[in-house]
C-alpha cells in the first residue's frame, strides 16, 4: 500500500489489540489519515498559487487557490468516511497443505445506506486486494492469499483495510487483528508403497464387511460409507441403520510411525500423509498410529480429515483424540 501502510499507529492506539473473534466495526479511534505524495504535491502547487497571487495581487488567482484548498480539505472528510463504521470478520477456511498458500476470507459489510469506492485489504508484506464498490447495506467475501510453509495451525497476519477515495490526495487506513486460522497439513511427500496388515485384534469373521450376500442391519459407525446406509429405516424415523454383507472381512492398512523408524519427524509426517491421501483415493479400509494417539480403521471424508488433522497437529496437541 505504499510508504503510508508501513507507518506505525500510535501506540495507545493499538497496544492491547489481540485477535478479534467478533466483527470489527471501524470506529473513528481506529482510523488514521495522512497525506499521500500526489496530496503533498497538490499542496504544494497550492502554495505555489498563492504566493504568486499575492505578488501579483491577483484576484482570480486568489479564487482558484482557496477553491482548490478547499476541495481538498473537503476530500479529508469524504477520505475518512469511505472507511468508517465499516464492519470486518473473518469467515470459515479451507485446509491446506504445506508449502501451499492458505486462503483467507474476509467478511467486509457496509451497514449504511451510502456505497463505498475503492477499498483495499491488505496481509501485512503481501500483495493487497481491491474491492472497487460496495454497495449499501451489502456484505462482499474477500479471499486473501498467505503463505503457508510449515503445517500446523496458520494465524493470518496483521490486516491492513485502506482507502485514498475520492482524489488519491489522502490515504485513510485502520489495521485489524481478526481471529483467523486456516489448518495446514503437512506436504504428502513420499515415495514408500501403501501395504496391507491385518488389524492386531480383527481375523476374518463370517459376517465382516465383504460385498457377496445381505447379512443383516447393524447401528451407524461413524465412517460408514453413505452407499450402505439403509435409507428406508431413515425414511420410517429410526435410528440410522448401516447394511452388512457376508463375506471375508476386508483387509486393514494401518498407517504406522514406527514403521518409518528410519526417517525424521516431518518427512514421517509428510510420508504418512502421502498414505493417507492414497489410501483414501483407494477407498481403502485405514486407521493411524501415532505415539499418543490412535485413530481406528474406517474411512470416508471425515475420516480422512481427522487423520490429517492429527498429522498437521502432531506434537502441539498430544492429548487430542478423535
């Protein structure tokens, strides 16, 4: 945003201003104005003229400099304005994996009736986003990029929302602390095969979960894939029933940590995650180990997500369980 979003507010301004889990609605406190060059320049054309006004005693010269002054102290309040009571929240975010950008959405809301022109959001050191109008009584999603390096919990930094409406010759500006965290797994890298191993407590059963004969109806696990949900009982306002098939039981892939004993931490991480991604584009059966923790064999979306939930999470918090 240039040399002016790099300034610091006053510190009485800004000490004590953590994280905000509610909307923050930019108050005047809040927002900080300042001249930009072009305004700094235009001021001194201003000058210029009236200097050379009074050495000439030129009456129309005189005219057009309080006229142009006075555009542009009018253009001080519509520069504050554009940017006042203006509302911001953060709203839901995508995970992502390391090394990829998270993707921030910011909620901006304009609780008046009046339009707002040419917004700019900003993550402190990345490239803004513009938002060229928003309406009264509107509310816009804007989406800001953030690098995310390292898997784990991403806070989104400092958020700068500035605005040099109408005349470019003012710039006001607020910062904004949103409580914004986006998850990123770690990068699914790896070159080591999926391979299958019987679960230590499960043989093959006569009635497993195979695809050959209808063997009976069984109570929902949290998993169960939605092709053997038994709608009809759903239909009926029973409990949330899940078909069985006779058959041998399918095979187990245990995703194990101690079974990369030879690798470091991340890259066991990232070669558990390239697993989990694999095992799950396979429809495969799949639980996770890992010290501390242990997820059992199942599959679905959810379950995908809570294995590499606990893969982004390892090691900052241990005591977290499914």
């Amino acid at each position: 945003m240039g040399w002016l979003l790099t300034r610091r507010a006053p510190r009485r301004r800004i000490k004590g201003q953590g994280a905000r889990t509610r909307p923050v609605a930019l108050g005047r406190p809040r927002i900080f104005i300042l001249p930009t060059r072009a305004g700094m320049l235009f001021a001194l054309v201003l000058l210029t003229m009236l200097l050379g006004s009074i050495n000439y005693h030129n009456s129309l010269g005189f005219a057009l400099t309080f006229l142009l002054a006075g555009l542009g102290f009018l253009s001080i309040l519509h520069t504050h304005r554009n940017l006042a009571r203006l509302e911001f929240s953060a709203a839901k975010t995508v995970p992502v994996f390391a090394g990829d950008d998270a993707r921030f959405n910011v909620l901006v809301k304009n609780p008046e009736a009046r339009a707002r022109y040419a917004l700019s959001l900003q993550i402190a050191g990345l490239t803004p986003i513009s938002l060229t109008e928003l309406a009264g009584h509107d509310t816009r999603t804007v989406t800001l990029a953030q690098p995310a390096p390292r898997r784990g919990m991403l806070a989104m930094q400092r958020l700068t929302a500035s605005t040099r409406f109408p005349l470019g010759l003012f710039c006001a500006w607020s910062h904004l602390h949103l409580d914004a965290h986006c998850l990123v797994y770690p990068a699914p890298h790896g070159a080591r095969p999926l391979a299958l191993s019987a679960a230590p407590d499960a043989g093959n059963h006569a009635h497993g979960a195979g695809e050959d004969d209808f063997a009976g109806l069984r109570a929902y696990r949290p998993g169960d894939t939605p092709a053997r949900i038994h709608w009809k009982s759903i239909a009926r306002g029973q409990d949330v029933l899940t078909k069985e098939f006779s058959g041998a039981a399918p095979d187990i892939l245990w995703l194990d940590w101690e079974m990369l004993h030879d690798l470091d931490a991340e890259q066991r991480l990232s070669q558990l995650c390239r697993h989990v991604l694999d095992a799950a584009a396979a429809n495969l059966h799949y639980g996770l180990r890992l010290p501390g923790l242990r997820i059992e064999p199942a599959s679905g979306d959810a379950h995908r997500h809570a294995c590499l939930r606990a893969l982004a999470l390892f090691n900052e918090n241990p005591t977290q369980r499914r």
